[in-house]
C-alpha cells in the first residue's frame, strides 16, 4: 500500500529525471566524440604540414647540393681545365686552398712517380695518393671523369680534386690539387649566402642562413663545414653532392621557429589541451547535473515516503476515534467507565491528530509562512507540569511513566505554543521508541545561564552517527523501517527549527540509564514569568 502510493506519487518525475541523465549522458558522449573528431583533423593538418616543411627541408638540401655542385664543380673544372705541363693551374677555386699552400700533381699513365709541385705533403698521405691514383688510373679512363674529389687522409688536406687528360702518346694520365674544404673561407658558406634554398613564393625575403643551418659531412662523420648558427629542429633534409663529390653530403635544418612561416596558415597547434579542457569542465558540470539529479531523485523519494507515512499516522487515530464513536453513538458501551475510556481515547486521538497537523503545517511552511513567535517569560514549572498532564493518558495507554523534575525558579524566554510543541514532540518520540512499562524522566536544569530541558528515555537510543542526521526532516532511523511503529521523519526538524527559532539549540546524547536524551538549550527567563 505503502509502496504503490509511493510510486504513484513519484513515478513520472522519476521517468522525467532518468529522461534527463540519459540526455545529458548523450550529450556528453556527443561532446566527447566531436572534440575527439577534431584532435584527429587538427593531428592530420598538423602531420600534413610537417611533412611539407620536411619536404622544403629536403628540397633545400637538394638545391643548395645542386648549387654547390655547379659552382664548386664549375671552379675545379676551369683550375683544372687551364692547367699547364709542369706548371699547375692558373688558379685554383676560392676557399679550397689548405694553410701552407696548395700542393698540384701530375701523374703519367706509365709512371709510378707521383710530379708535385708548390707546398709539400707528409710522406704518408703522398703514398696513399699515390696507390689511390695507381687504382683510380684505370677508373678514370673508362668513365671520363670531368674531376674527380678523393679523400685519402682525415686531416688537411681534406681531400683532392683531380682529372684525367689524355697524353700525346694516347695514353691517360692524371692531375689535381690538394684541397682544404674545411677552412674558414669554406666555400660552401659563400654558396650559403649566394643561393636561394627556396622559392620566394615560399621563403619570401628571408636570407638562406635565417632559415636554415647547414652541414656539409664527408663520409658521413668528418664534417667539413658547419653554417656559423646552428638551429634544433625536426624538420630537416640531406643531399649527396654528386657523384663527383664522392661521399660528401650536405643536410639542412629548418629553423623552428620559421617553419611555422612557410605552411599557409602556419601549422596548426594542437588542439588536445584545449579539447580535454573543454571536455572536462563539461564532465564536471554533467557530473554536477547528475548529482542535482540524483538529489531530486531522492527528495522525490522522500517526499513520496512521507505521504505515506503521513497518511498511515493520520489512519490509525482516525479509524479509533470512528471506532469508538460508533460504539458511543449505538450504545453498545454499557458501564460508565467503559464510555468514559472510549471518550478517553477519542481525546487523545484527536490530541495525537492535531499535533501531527500542527508538526506537519509547521514543517511545510516556508519561515516567512509561520507564525512569528512570541518569546516571552515563561515558568517552566507551570508550562511542563501543563504539557506532562496533556500528555499522561497517552503515555499511560503506552505504559510509560513521567517524571519531572523542575525546580520551582525555572524560567525560559520562550513562545508557549512552540514550547509545548517541543515537548510534546519529544515526549511522543520517547513513548514511541521506548519499551513498554518505561519511566520517561523530564528535567529541567538551569546551566551558565541558559536553561535545559532535558527528556530521557529508556528505548534503544540514536546511534552516535546518526546523531545529527536526526534532526533533518523526512530521516528516519534504518531500524525504523520494517518497524511497526509509524512515524513521518520530520518531527526532531520541528523540534530543531522551533528551537531556534527562538534562539535556542537542540542535541541528543545517551541516557544515563540507557536510552536517549534529548536536550533543548534555552535562553533563562529574569523569572517574570514565574
Ligand atoms: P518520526 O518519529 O515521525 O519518525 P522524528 O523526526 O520525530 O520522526 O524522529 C526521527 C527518527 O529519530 C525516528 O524515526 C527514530 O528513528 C529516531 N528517534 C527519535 N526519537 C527517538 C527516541 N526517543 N528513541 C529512539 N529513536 C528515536
């Protein structure tokens, strides 16, 4: 009965509050999947133009190793084109030339006997030129090499560049000159700062050596020339010099901080912080939602428990006042005192109903709706002796005994009505929960100038934890629940919000005697009252 009351009561908020988490689930997840959607798009921009700048890179690279091809390669053919029988070259290419001098060579096919002429060479790196070209001669014949750059040796020189020529007999020898690319006036600096890596369409106005940092490595480990800045960065290309070159590579690193100036648009940042910021603050505020929800949720369950329980409190006086009415109004009740008895219980009954109207209307009232209170002097020994007197036929129908102690100068500032309501409220619980045959004592003890009026019982008492939860409205202990003994959760709130209301404070502690006490603190009265 109970439940299906219950259910009727809250059934459709409950679906409209479900309705409402499963959206706002969705739209969360709805959330959830674009902001993932658009970290996949932002990351394929982002791979798309990194792969352009290593691309500009590679194509820089490639460029500038063309670049250097042509005109390094252009100089050592001409050198090597003017030579002169026993001479040398006129001249041989800007920034090739090692410290102490150029060393030229000559080098007829049928000799062994390497011609030097011009600054002298350790005798080691003589020998190993020698078995070089001895190797190359051959080499050189067949392919026809316009020059041709060895390395022999890993100090200075760096390396030879030499060429084959046909001598009056027919035959192929060989010359060339020593060269030192790794010096100050590298010639592929010169380069560097002559060429374009990149069309001006894309590099603008920038200078090569603001965009990038060049090396130029032999063998891939001995580096012949480093550009005098050198940028980290991940975007970065390489390119063999030509095959003439031999092993000599030339890698390019894009300035970071440029890169972002040759995609259009610049390359997108990332927008993962920005989408999991985003995403999290909406889950907190779902989450939030959720929770109010879940509030409502079960504020509609209490609520709908309480009219129920209302209604089940209002039952039981009202079927044994019409019980016993009838029995009157048919004169089934022969003797006096069972007619006295009946008219008992439909007084207390009716008492019970009206405190349980008053709990209610005082409790559903918002603070503004209540009447105001009227504090005023009051004698305690007269307004509890009063309240104990409405109370003793229910309390004796339950089997309890009362028992007061109030010394005769007690006095509170109170509101009478409210006063009443508070220990009654108290007194009720106390029969309530208590065993039959009890002694529920009163006391009233003034304390450091406030007074408390204090009610014991002999029942189970309030668990230490749920000692303060008591005091809201519509809680009921958990015990209470398959209990026999009907209650509606709001009358300790009545007690608590009457208390206050006038300037007072409310607590539960354990009974001396086992069993609760409750305690109501109180302004004292000056005894006007009295
Ligand atoms: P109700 O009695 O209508 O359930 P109350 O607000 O008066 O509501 O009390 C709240 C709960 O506190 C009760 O349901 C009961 O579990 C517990 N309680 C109150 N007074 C006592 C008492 N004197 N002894 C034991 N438990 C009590």
């Amino acid at each position: 009965m109970k439940g299906s009351s219950a259910r009727a009561t809250g059934g459709q908020p409950r679906r409209r509050l479900f309705a409402l988490a499963l959206l706002l689930i969705l739209s969360l997840s709805l959330g959830a999947a674009l902001a993932f959607q658009a970290i996949q798009t932002s990351r394929r921009h982002r791979e798309t133009a990194e792969r352009a700048l290593e691309d500009y890179a590679g194509f820089a690279a490639f460029i500038l190793a063309s670049q250097t091809y042509r005109q390094l390669g252009g100089a050592v053919v001409q050198s090597l084109g003017s030579w002169q029988p026993g001479v040398g070259p006129g001249a041989v290419p800007p920034g090739t030339t090692c410290e102490g001098g150029t060393t030229y060579f000559e080098q007829t096919s049928g000799s062994h006997t390497l011609h030097l002429i011009g600054a002298s060479l350790p005798e080691t790196v003589t020998g190993a030129l020698t078995d070089t070209l001895h190797n190359a001669m051959n080499l050189l014949e067949e392919v026809g090499w316009r020059f041709r750059y060895i390395r022999i040796h890993t100090g200075p020189p760096d390396g030879f560049f030499l060429t084959s020529f046909k001598e009056p007999n027919g035959e192929y020898g060989v010359r060339g000159f020593s060269a030192c690319l790794a010096g100050a006036e590298s010639p592929f600096r010169a380069i560097m700062l002559s060429e374009h890596a990149l069309p001006p369409a894309i590099a603008g106005s920038t200078p090569a050596d603001s965009m990038f940092s060049v090396a130029v490595t032999a063998g891939g480990d001995r580096q012949l020339f480093h550009s005098p800045v050198s940028y980290a960065s991940p975007f970065e290309g390489s390119a063999r010099l030509g095959t003439e070159f031999g092993d000599l590579t030339l890698a390019v690193q894009l300035r970071a901080d440029i890169a972002n100036r040759l995609v259009i648009g610049g390359i997108p940042s990332s927008p993962t912080p920005l989408a999991a910021g985003l995403l999290g603050l909406s889950t907190l505020l779902v989450v939030t939602a959720l929770l109010q929800l879940k509030r409502e949720y079960e504020l509609i369950t209490i609520r709908s428990d309480f009219v129920s329980n209302v209604s089940h409190e209002l039952r039981t006086p009202l079927s044994q006042i019409l019980i016993f009415t009838e029995l009157l109004k048919l004169g089934r009740l022969r003797t006096k005192a069972e007619r006295d008895r009946s008219l008992d219980i439909i007084d207390q009954e009716t008492r019970r109903l009206i405190r349980l109207v008053e709990n209610v209307l005082q409790f559903s009232r918002s603070s503004a709706e209540r009447r105001p209170m009227q504090c005023q002097d009051l004698g305690l020994p007269l307004v509890v002796n009063e309240t104990l007197d409405a109370f003793r036929p229910l309390a004796a129908a339950r089997g309890a005994t009362l028992r007061s102690v109030v010394p005769a100068a007690s006095s509170v500032k109170a509101d009478r009505s409210a006063l009443r309501q508070i220990m009654l409220n108290l007194l009720d619980n106390a029969v309530k929960y208590g065993p039959k045959g009890q002694t529920v004592n009163i006391e009233v003890l003034p304390i450091n100038g406030r007074t408390r009026i204090v009610v014991d019982d002999q029942g189970p008492g309030i668990p230490l934890e749920d000692r303060e939860r008591i005091w809201q409205g519509y809680y009921r202990l958990q015990r209470e629940t398959n209990s026999a003994v009907a209650g509606s959760g709001i009358g300790l709130a009545v007690v608590r919000s009457l208390a206050t209301g006038m300037g007072g404070t409310t607590w539960v502690e354990d009974a001396e005697a086992g069993g609760a006490r409750f305690i109501v603190e109180l302004e004292t009265g000056n005894g006007e009252g009295l």
